[in-house]
C-alpha cells in the first residue's frame, strides 16, 4: 500500500493524465488526420475528445462506484461478466501494444529525420526504444515520478508555441491546399480514426490505490485535462497546417511537426521538436508498457491470461508480461504502417470505451444522459472505423479481427489446456 505521504496529488496526478495522452498522440496521428479530414482536422480532434471527455466521465464515476481502479475489466468482473471481462482485456491489451507500436515508430522516424538512418534504421530504431523502455522497466525504474511534470510542461510549451506561430499567421487557404475538400462526415471518421491519441487518461485507473483522495482528485484531473489536450490539438492542427500546409503535413506525416519547427527557427526549431518528441514518444512507451504489464498481471491472477505473466523478478516486477507485450509491440512496429497502426488502435479503445460507458449508463453511476452518449458516440465511432479499416487497410482489419476471435473463442480452450498441463504436472 502506498503510504499518503508518496500519494499522487492533482497537479501529478494531472501530468500524468495529460501526459499520457500528449506523450504521442498529437506527434503520431496529426499527419493521418489532416490526410482524412482536410480543413477540418481540427473538428476531429474536438470530436474525439468529446468522445473521450464521455468516455472520462464514465470512468471517474465507476471507480468511485467500485472504490478501486483497473479499468473495464475490473467493472465487468463486478458486474459478473467474467467471460467478456477476460475477452475485452485481450482485445485492451492487444491495443496497448499496438499504440506502443505507434509511438516506437514515430520515435524512429523523428529520428531519422535528423540522422538520417533510412528506412531500415528508423525500424531498428523503433525496435531499439522498445528494448531500451523494457529494460528500465525491468530494473523497476519504470514508474513515473516528479520529472513528468517537467516533460508535460516543456510538450506543452513546444506545441503551444508552434500553434501560437502558425495561428499568428492566419491563413485559411493552407488548411487545405493540397488535400481533398473533407465534410463533416468524413471529419468525423478522421476522429475515430486517430482516437488513440486521447486513450491515455485511462492508465491512470490502474493507479487508483495511489492517488491521494482518488474519488475527488482523479475526476477532476482527468476530465480537466481531456478538456485541455481537446484545445492544444485543435491548436496545433490549424497552426501547423497554416505554417507548412495541410499537403505538406500529410507528405511527411510522420515527421511533420519537425518541419513546422524548421518552418519557425529552422534548425534550432528542428532539434527542440525533434527533442520534444523523443521524451514524449519515450516517456508515452515507458508509461503504457508499464500500465500494461500491471494490467496483464492482475488479468493472469484473475485466471483470464496464462498464470505464467504472473510472474515476477527479484525486483517485484512483472518480467514475463513487460518481455512479452515489448517484443509483441517491436514486431508491428518493425512491419507495420503508421496509419494501419494508429487506426487498429483506435478500435480497440472504441470498443473499451463503448462498453465502460454502457456499464456506466446501465448500473446508473453518474448521469445516465451523459453515459448513454458516451456509449453511442464510441459506438458508432467503433462502426466508423471498421468500414473505413475494411475499405483502405482490409489486412489490419482482419488481424483485428482474428485477435478478437482469439479472444471470445481461443481465450478458454487455451486456459483450460495451460490448467489442466499445470493439474497434471502438479500430480
């Protein structure tokens, strides 16, 4: 038990909400959205975010229910349905890998564009961030602490003033030059499409039992900074467009925001981006596998994952699950798009945050208006993002896909053989 002195108050607890969600979202998905929603870039992300605040709400409001954290498999285990429980926390932790995928591929391309390593090195250089972040996790050095405060602030400092320079200008044209003439409709598939970019907040429910005072101070931190990573990614979606236009973003869409720096301090502008997205990409690793490794331990307890995740080192860290989700994570960052990557992502917390809203709307924690929106609006942005994936990426679709069948399906078969191997050891 953490002991209330070493407790996270608001303002760490805040850091770590926005930080989670900034720590790659914006440097990872800013090209993908401009390349579906043209000029309306910027709805999407208010879109999404509304989504998320929805989703946040539901959130805040079954764990003070419950009095404990753990996300959507903790509350469907309270409502009684197991099974789905086990099923849904596959699917949430095939997305945290991927989304580490995400942000280790960003890492590799930002450096690239400074040191340029090419294709290949970019890809190693993914590789290499991951196996680095598994073994600072493995050392139990992984938590975060008083320097993520620092991070959040200089991330946010680097984004506010890249928007600040490019609203400054004021240049509507630029929003859309070079990109297809993008409606509401399709703004609103580009907000389903990056919603990865707002999952962060939730990793701080697996960090309940250490927030000083959670059932006042976790719902205020958290949907405080929904509300204010809403705003700076609006911010930055029109202020980079309006410095380097919305065709250039998409054309270096895994780097774009280090040509919006060249664009205001040239190479100075280049090296603070860059340096900006190598501790947020960075520190967004460090934060998810560790989250995700507690995650995947207290499934394996529960009986939901093999029992050997359990497992943990001399340092009382989780050492089997962090090898396991780093590796999984290194091999679609090594083969996979960043596109393909960052909407199969989005999926899996669509789905996640659909069924939190719908426990929430359904055992009448908090108001029933705003669960049931949470649960619609995630909903049909789930439906969104499955035609669009089955339209432009059918293979990312259909892995999704198989891991969900995997899930619902394999899940059991699987748990009864590794129970019944371990019975007939034990014998």
């Amino acid at each position: 038990m953490t002991s209330p002195d070493t407790k996270l108050g608001f303002q760490a607890t805040w850091s770590m909400a926005v930080g989670g969600m900034v720590g790659g979202g914006i440097f990872s998905t800013l090209g993908v959205v401009i390349g579906i929603s043209g000029r309306l870039a910027w709805f999407s992300f208010v879109a999404a975010g509304s989504i998320a605040l929805l989703a946040g709400y539901s959130y805040t409001r079954l764990a003070k229910r419950y009095g404990e954290g753990g996300g959507a498999f903790t509350f469907l285990r309270e409502i009684h349905h197991e099974g789905f429980a086990g099923s849904l926390a596959w699917v949430l932790i095939f997305g945290y890998v991927l989304t580490n995928s995400v942000y280790a591929f960003t890492f590799g391309e930002y450096l690239n564009h400074v040191l340029p390593l090419g294709p290949a090195g970019a890809r190693v250089a993914a590789v290499a961030i991951l196996l680095v972040f598994l073994g600072v996790n493995l050392l139990g050095t992984g938590e975060a602490g008083g320097v993520e405060i620092f991070l959040v602030w200089f991330k946010l400092a680097v984004l506010l003033g890249l928007a600040a320079f490019g609203l400054s200008r004021w240049d509507p044209p630029l929003l859309s030059r070079g990109v297809p003439d993008a409606g509401i409709g399709t703004a609103m598939i580009g907000a389903a499409s990056v919603f990865m970019a707002y999952e962060g907040f939730q990793l701080l429910t697996y960090d309940y039992d250490d927030i000083r005072n959670p059932d006042r101070t976790l719902p205020r931190a958290i949907l405080s900074a929904i509300v204010v990573v809403i705003a700076v990614y609006a911010a930055v979606a029109l202020g980079t467009a309006m410095l380097i236009g919305a065709d250039t973003v998409v054309e270096y869409q895994e780097v774009a925001l280090s040509i919006a720096g060249q664009e205001v301090l040239g190479s100075v502008g280049v090296a603070i981006v860059t340096v900006a997205a190598a501790f947020s990409t960075g520190s967004a690793i460090n934060a998810t596998l560790f989250a995700t490794a507690r995650l995947s331990e207290e499934v394996a307890s529960a009986g939901e994952l093999p029992a050997g995740l359990e497992h943990r080192n001399r340092r009382r860290v989780p050492d089997r699950a962090l090898v396991s989700l780093a590796l999984l994570a290194a091999l679609f960052a090594a083969v996979g798009s960043l596109s393909s990557l960052v909407e199969s992502a989005s999926l899996a917390f669509l789905f996640t945050f659909a069924v939190v809203s719908a426990i929430a709307f359904t055992q009448r924690a908090g108001s029933r208006l705003l669960t049931a929106a949470g649960a619609l609006g995630a909903g049909a942005a789930t439906f969104a993002v499955v035609v669009r994936l089955a339209r432009g990426a059918p293979l990312a679709l259909g892995l999704f896909t198989l891991i969900v069948l995997v899930a619902v399906f394999g899940r059991p078969v699987l748990l009864r053989r590794l129970a019944g191997r371990d019975a007939a050891n034990r014998d």
